[in-house]
C-alpha cells in the first residue's frame, strides 16, 4: 500500500501517539502465558533445507519430537504439545502499567526542531489537546 504524500514538511505536523514501549511496559513470558500455538497444539520443522547448524541445535534443543518421514526428501521432526516452541524468548506479556499518551512534532519523517515529546498524565488531557488541534486545523483551513 503506498503512502499519501503530505502537502507540508514534518515541522507542520504533531504526532498523538499512545505508546506502550517493550522496555517499560511489557515482560518477557512463558508460551503458556500468551496462549501460544506451538506449545497448545505442537508443531513440526522440516529437515531438508535447514542449514546444518540449525538442525542440530533443533534436535539438541531438550525438546521431545519424533523424526517423521512423509516421503524421500520430505522429513518433519513432529514435537508434540505442552513444551515451549523455539521462539519462547520472543513471548511478551503486559506488567499492566497505563499507556504513555504523547503528543510529539512531526510525522512520520521526524521532528526536524527536536523538541521534546509532550506526556500527558491522563488520557482525557491528550484527547483535548488532540480536538484542540484538530479545532486549530479546522478554523486554519476555513480561513484559507
């Protein structure tokens, strides 16, 4: 999908983000906690094709599988269900803290004055700030 171009430089823009960055708002967890399909229903990696490296790690990974050979050259490892898959370090879960509610400068192309984000303290304070700009938006183009 391609892009809209913006008819003015970032300088002429805010950007109202509500964020919740990985570092501060998120944790790591277990495939269990995130309901993950791997470890509900099992999986299967097949053999040929992957480099030889990753194989091994695979089959010496502690994970129990059964080695499954569909036909010549088409071999799985199935790993049955209730044990963690191999992107488990990728699992997140919320610590559950409030969202950061940001009005920042610029777009997407970024903030050419560098001024600081704002962070609001309470979701309702962003919203008015946001239909105060549009307000601003508005009464500019009425005016021409």
């Amino acid at each position: 999908m391609a892009s809209i171009e913006p008819l003015m430089g970032p300088e002429s823009y805010k950007s109202y983000v509500i964020s919740q960055p990985l570092a501060t708002h998120w944790r790591r967890a277990t495939c269990e906690e995130v309901g993950c399909d791997k470890f509900a229903n099992g999986w299967r990696v097949r053999v040929e094709g992957l480099p030889a490296e990753q194989l091994n790690a695979v089959r010496n990974s502690g994970r129990s599988y059964q080695e499954l050979r569909v036909a010549d050259g088409e071999t799985y490892l199935d790993f049955a269900a209730g044990q963690p898959c191999f992107s488990t370090t990728q699992h997140r879960a919320p610590l559950g803290k409030a969202p950061l509610y940001l009005v920042r400068d610029g777009d997407t192309r970024g903030n050419p004055r560098g001024t600081r984000a704002r962070l609001h303290q309470r979701p309702d304070f962003w919203v008015e700030d946001f239909a105060e700009h549009q307000q601003t938006l508005a009464d500019a183009q009425r005016q021409g």
